[in-house]
C-alpha cells in the first residue's frame, strides 16, 4: 500500500463517510483530511485504517469509525486555542486531529494502554487512571472520550471549566448515541444527536442496580 493510495482513501473517507453523515464543519473536514489516519492503527490493520468501521487496537480497545470522531467534533464546535483533554486517547489519532484544529491537548491513556509512540506538535501526552481525568492540567473547555461511557465521574466534571463541553458516545440502555454535555451550575445537560456504534473505553460502566 503506498502513500498515493492513503492519500486517495482519506479523500474518500471525507467524500463518503464524512460528508454524508452530517460532518459539515469545514475545519473538522480539512483536518481529518489531512491526519494520515493510517499512522495511528496496528502495521497489519493499515489497509483497513479508513474503513467505516471500529479498527481494533489490540488489548481489548478499538478505534471508532472515523464518523463517529468527525461528527462529535463537528457538533462540538471546537474552537482554535482550547485547552482538551481527550480520555482514552490510545495511539493519538483524535488528539491529532484537535492539534490540526487549533487545540491544546491532553492526551490520556493509561500505562498499559494503546499509546502512540510519538505525538504531533500541541498535543501532551500523560498516563494514568482514565476515569481520574488529568486534574494536573484543568480546567479544560472540552473533554473528549475517546471511545463509549455509560457516565462521567464527578472528579472529570469537576476539571470541566464552567460552560465547558464534554463530547462522547454515551450509552444508555445498551444503545450507543453520540451526544454533546454542556457544565452550567456544576452539572452537565447532555444532548443527544445520533445513535452510532461506538467502541467502549474501560471503567466507565455505570454501578449495577438490583432488579427484580
């Protein structure tokens, strides 16, 4: 697989996965257009790095489909000079992608993990505890999950800055739906956009409830 054919499948991807699946955020287009996607996946899955599917990292952890990435940056109206923290962010290919936004940005993963051997200019890379957050660097305007969440843990709401958003498949009731959190009064009000499969990032399952 050479450059040339990378080259035309990440164009492919902006044409047929993103731009039809309500990616309309010029910006949030011209970066995933020009992150070489391919550089963040497993050597022998490179071919596949830009099919529309989750692409398995290794270690129980997968990436999502490339749409699911470009329409939660879309509908969080990211803005250049934001401080993001982005939790659970394996090899790097969403921090990367903020870095080209404009961002600032954190990326977490844990010791373990799918980490990326190096990062682009403006983005950080820590490792910890994912459900800890990266308090060291708060408050952040926008926190990104990497990956699916049943909740968010009082300590990563309290390193959201006030009116701060929090981008993430949440799910619900077994169904994985892409929503956008606003922090207003120390809570966040989610809004809900779209159902769309999503790999789960560990440790954010939400307490088991007795049923009857």
């Amino acid at each position: 697989m050479t450059e040339q054919n990378f080259d035309q499948m990440r164009a492919a991807m902006v044409a047929s996965q993103l731009r039809t699946t309500g990616v309309d955020d010029p910006r949030v287009l011209g970066a995933m257009a020009a992150v070489p996607r391919e550089r963040f996946v497993p050597g022998d899955r490179r071919a596949l790095a830009y099919a529309d599917v989750a692409t398995p990292l290794g270690q129980g952890r997968a990436m999502a489909a490339p749409a699911v990435l470009g329409r939660l940056l879309t509908e969080a109206r990211v803005r250049i000079g934001e401080h993001v923290l982005v939790i659970g962010a394996g090899p790097g290919y969403s921090a990367a992608v903020l870095a080209a936004l404009g961002c600032d940005v954190i990326a977490l993963e844990t010791a373990d993990g799918p980490g990326a051997e190096a990062h682009p200019a403006g983005v950080t890379a820590v490792s910890g505890a994912l459900d800890a957050g990266w308090p060291a660097s708060a408050p952040y305007s926008l926190i990104l999950f990497d990956g699916a969440i049943e909740l968010v843990p009082q300590a990563i709401v309290d390193q959201l800055a006030e009116g701060g958003r929090i981008a993430a498949p949440l799910i619900e009731r077994g169904v994985s739906r892409l929503a956008i959190g606003i922090k207003a009064a120390g809570v966040i009000g989610w809004r809900r956009i779209i159902e769309a499969a999503a790999p789960a990032l560990p440790g954010f399952a939400a307490p088991a409830t007795f049923r009857f």
